[in-house]
C-alpha cells in the first residue's frame, strides 16, 4: 500500500514563496523577495561575470574599446 504525500503548499513560480494552493489568487511576490530569487537562479552566471569581463578586456576588441574610452576621457578632460 503507498501513501501519496500531498502538501497545501506550493512554491510560487515568480518569486518561490510557498503559498498555500487554496490562497493562489491571493498571492502577490515581494519585490524584495522576487528580486533574491532571480538572483538566485542567476548565481552561476553572476559567479563568472568577472571572468567574463576579463576574458573580453583582453580580446582585441576589447582592448580597442578600452583605448577608445581613454580617448574619449581625454578629450573631455
């Protein structure tokens, strides 16, 4: 005999609260809370954005843009 545990609770889509399936319609995300979450689903990429800058920098056009910058910082200077 296998019992089928079924929880009230389900996790919100957007944001992850776990809101109670009968409360759906009711549900609004915190923005705070909705923000932390897509963070959250973002760490890996977040985690190699600073590689990923470097990686770029060091390219060619990387360095052009860089050189260019300079010019642009000198001329307003």
């Amino acid at each position: 005999m296998s019992t089928v545990f079924s929880s009230r609770y389900m996790p919100c889509s957007e944001c992850g609260a776990s809101v109670e399936r009968s409360g759906e319609a009711a549900h609004q995300c915190d923005p705070e809370r909705l923000a932390e979450y897509k963070a959250f689903a973002m760490r890996d990429e977040i985690a190699q954005l600073e590689s990923r800058i470097a990686d770029f920098l060091a390219s060619p056009v990387g360095r052009f843009e860089t050189w260019e910058a300079a010019q642009r910082v000198r001329r307003t200077a």
